[in-house]
C-alpha cells in the first residue's frame, strides 16, 4: 500500500519568516508560493509551509498510496482513528491523516503527478 514518503508538511504560522529561512538554508526558493501554501520540490519530494497547521502537532509526514480511499480503510481497520477528511489540495492531488493506536499523526497523499526523482 505504501510507495514511499512524498511529503514533509511544516507548520508555519509565520509563512514569510518560515519562507525565508527554509529558502536560505536549502539554498532554492519554493516552486509553489501562496498565502495558504508554500512548497519547495527537493528532489522531487515536497517540503511544505502550512501557515494554518497546528504547531503543537510538528511536522506531517505523508506516504504516497496509490488509491487514497483505500489507504484509509486498511489504516482505520488496523485501529487508526481518521483525523479529518480526505482533502483534494487541487490538480489531482488528495491528502488525508489519522492518529495512530500510538498517538502518531500518519499522513497519506494520492498524487497522480509524483515520478520518482533519476
């Protein structure tokens, strides 16, 4: 079921400053740049800036699946419980997260677009 991580989403309640740092320390400037969303492509993997997460939460990762639906049901029946809704982010592209039986935040993300970097 799972491809692969994708994508390490950050909170960042103050975008322009998170932009700014990430920016200089990667050493590219993002490809994606809203007041909702900002996203840097390292590889072909995503780092992102959600200025709404909950800093309290950290970071999210989320895996690649294939079929976003059905992620969720194998997760929820293992014991996982859903932490929102799937979420279509636009182009295709649909996210969604639940809490372990261990407490962990677990993102999955169906994106249609995502090669492989090489």
């Amino acid at each position: 079921m799972f491809q692969g991580l994708r994508t390490v989403i950050y909170p960042a309640p103050d975008l322009d400053a998170a932009k700014e740092w990430w920016s200089s320390v990667l050493g590219v400037q993002p490809y994606f740049d809203q007041p909702f969303y900002v996203g840097f492509n390292l590889g072909g993997y995503e780092l992102g800036l959600d200025p709404n997460a909950d800093v309290e939460a950290g970071s999210v990762a989320y895996w690649g699946v294939p079929d976003i639906a059905e992620a969720m049901g194998v997760l929820m029946g293992g014991g996982a419980q859903p932490n929102g809704d799937i979420s279509d982010v636009g182009e295709g592209i649909r996210i969604a997260s639940v809490l372990s039986p261990t407490g962990s935040v677990v993102g999955v993300i169906e994106n249609p677009h995502f090669k492989l970097p090489g």
